[in-house]
DNA sequence: ATCATTGATATGCTTTGCTATATCATTGTT
DNA sequence: AACAATGATATAGCAAAGCATATCAATGAT
C-alpha cells in the first residue's frame, strides 16, 4: 500500500528470509496463520500492531519510533552493527540448518550432540569465507534437516504446545539418527578446520558461551 | 497490552504533547479522529500499521526495524541525537506558537511579518536559557493563537482543504491584527535581544543537535 | 460568569484484520 | 514417478478497527 509500509514489510520479508524460516516455520513460532503471512508479506493486508511486534519479536527485530532526524544516523549503526546488508546464500543455509537443529533439540533435549553442532554452526557463522562452502553446507544441512521429518511423529515438531510436550517425556532418538548426528558434527568441525586451515591469522571466535534458546543471535548477515 | 505496544504508544503521546499539538489538532493533520487518536493514546485500541505511519509521518517520526542486537546502539544514537529527554514547558509552549504561526500562514501566505515571527521562535528555540522566560513565552504565544480563533471564520483553520481554499484566494488580514503580529514579533526580538544579552558568549550558531520536539518548520514556506 | 479548549467516551455503522482450514502450482529431492 | 516443502489463494465467520458525530467534565482564559 503506502510507501512507508512497503519498507516495513519488506524488512519482515528480508529478516525471515535470512533467517531461513519458511511462511509456516515463522507462522509456527509466532502462531500466525501462514495464509495470513503470506497475504501481509504481499502487501495485501494492512497489518495491525499487535501482529507486527509478534512477528517482529519472533524475527529478533525491534520495532522503533525514531525521529526524523536521527534517522541518517540510526541506518548507519544499524548498518554498522550488521555485518553484511543482505544475507548471503550461505548465512542463509545456516541460519537454516540452525532452525532445524533448534528443532530438534525441542524433541531431543539434553543431547549433546545437538549442543555440539550448533556450537559448531555457530563458529561457522564467524568464518568469513564460508560461503566459499556452499555446496557442503547444504550437504550437512539437509542430513540434518532429514532427520526432524520422520514420518508425521514429529509433524509438529514447530509448535510450543509440542515443544513443551517433547520437553516433558523427553524422547529417545533412534540409533541411526544418533549415529547421522554425530557424522554431522564431525563433518562440521572438518568443515571449520579446512576454512580456519584457509586464513590462519583468523582471531579466535569471539562468541565464547551459547544459549539453548540461541536463535535470538542469528543475525541476518 | 503488550509491553513493546506501550512503548511505541508513550513515543507517539510524548511527541505529541512537546509539539505543542492538541490531539484535535493532529487530527486534522493526519485525518485519524480525534476520538480515535484519544482511544489509541490510552492504549485502548489495536492500531493499524497505516494509521501508525500515519500518525508517526505528522509527528516526524519514522518506525524502524531495529535488529535487536543494535537496539542499545539506536538508542544511544537517539538519546544523543536528541538532547532533551522530554521536551521543557519552554519548548512546548514555543511548538505550540510556532504551529499557531504555521496555521495562519495557511491562511495569510506571503506575510512577512509571519515569516519574521517563525524566525523569531526558530532562533529563541536554540537559546539555552529560554526556560526562564517561559511566561513571556506563554505571554506571545496566548497573543498568537488569539489571532486563530477569531469567529468561526477560520474554525476550520487546520484542514487541508481549507488550507489550499484559503492559498488560493488569499484574504486580507485585519489591520489589528496587523498590528498585533507586528507587536508579537517586535516583542519576540526584545525576548531574543534579553537572553542572549544575558549569555554573551553563546557559540555562534549552537545547533548543537537535533530535538525531538524540533518541528519540520522548513515545509510549508 | 461565560466561553473555548482539551481529552475522554459513547453510539451507529462500515470495513477489514485475523483465524481456521483447504487447495493449488512450483520446485526440488529421492 | 512419488513425495515433501514452499508460497499464494480461497472461503466463512468472528472480532475489532476505523469513521463520523456528539456529549461531557475539567481547565483556563476573558
């Protein structure tokens, strides 16, 4: 519709897109009809306050008045503060892979394995040359996303109501995923050898501890 | 309602109020009710996207996604940005004036002495220590939007259309009112010539910084 | 004491966001 | 070829925003 509107929806579109989240991952987090998503990131809904903060807190955004004035400045750290404008493919492809290991933890809490792997994702994200390895990114990302869409079990896995039920009688992860689980992992830390083995003079990864809920840090890139 | 809701609801009644702006007033600006504005000011009502630019727009604000991981480094950037917090009485009371200059200037475009006057207030406003001659200020500003008020002839002052209506067949100015205007500027001259005469060595032009409750005075001539 | 301004409320009415549930065409994967 | 994920769309119904118009109490100015 308006101008200034389009420029808020198209900073909603860009921040899911760079988080790797789908219409229905986002609708899921933010219990937002995914109809409804798609019909505001078209421009075709005149989307209400309340739905825009929910959809704002669920893309780690906040939502600012700020005066004109400071408006110059204000781009320039948020441009500051965030790395790269758009999100490359590879920022992306992580981001993703992150969602699906969040995922997973929700069903299979307390496994270190996940913790290890998205420690691993996490120091990935630190490489500058990461994108460089596209191709083996999505090779690990998609063994990992394979293993939250086992039949219709985990179906729901995105919703609270079943993030909260796994939490309770935690589930017991067949060998064979255990097993993918732990190739990714060691294929990630190979990944991160051969970049840091690339730039050796790389400081070392300045993000030191790790939230269960971490996703909160994906910055778009 | 929801925590951020209310934060962006306090932004837009503070800006209000240090514009000196009655709620019918922003009305007429932004063509939202002012029953509605009154509604939405108390939190009671679940604002459209459009309406908040739209009352945003009128207040020179701008609503930004912010990543959440530069949300201090915006605020910092507005809290230094601007350097009043929240707006002193004095500058309230000179937003007031200067929108009750601004109307009449809709109404009796190409007069000088209105021209005189926003100049006038303009630079009062970059006076430290205008605070203390709030009730000279008071005393100008009750002498200028009694100018506005005079009969129903003018009750429709702050629409649009009657604002283009009155550009095009610009009507004569009584001369007591005339007069007055010219009393208001000498006057506001006067009130300039005491202050700085009080802080001789005030930096040329201090423009120290932008204000929150800094109108866009430059827009309409 | 009269009158204008302010903000809060109320009422009737229309519009529209939002939910819930599906379907569909594309695309990419196995 | 079968299958899953994606984004766009549709329908029906409910709730609420939004508009227009008025009234009212409190405050302040003349």
């Amino acid at each position: 519709m308006i101008y200034a509107t389009q420029d808020i929806i198209d900073t909603l579109k860009g921040a899911r897109a760079a988080k790797g989240l789908s219409q229905r991952a986002l609708s899921k987090r933010t219990g937002i009809p995914q109809s409804h998503i798609s019909k505001i990131e078209s421009g075709g809904t005149d989307i209400r306050l309340s739905s825009l903060i929910e959809l704002a807190r669920a893309l780690d955004l906040d939502l600012k008045l700020v005066p004109r004035k400071a408006v110059p400045a204000v781009d320039s750290v948020v441009r500051g503060t965030v790395p790269t404008v758009s999100a490359t493919p590879a920022i992306r492809e992580l981001n993703r892979t992150l969602e699906a290991i969040r995922n997973l933890s929700a069903v299979y809490p307390n496994l270190s394995e996940l913790k290890q792997l998205r420690d691993g994702f996490h120091a990935l994200k630190t490489l500058r040359d990461v994108g460089q390895k596209l191709g083996a990114l999505r090779d690990i990302g998609k063994r990992i996303r394979g293993l939250q869409q086992t039949g219709s079990n985990l179906a729901k896995w995105g919703s609270p109501i079943e993030q909260s039920k796994a939490a309770h009688h935690e589930a017991n992860i067949p060998a064979e995923h255990l097993q993918a689980l732990r190739g990714a992992v060691s294929a990630v830390q190979n990944l991160r050898n051969r970049l840091v083995h690339t730039q050796p003079w790389q400081p070392s990864p300045p993000r030191p501890a790790y939230r269960l809920d971490d996703v909160g840090e994906d910055e778009d890139g």
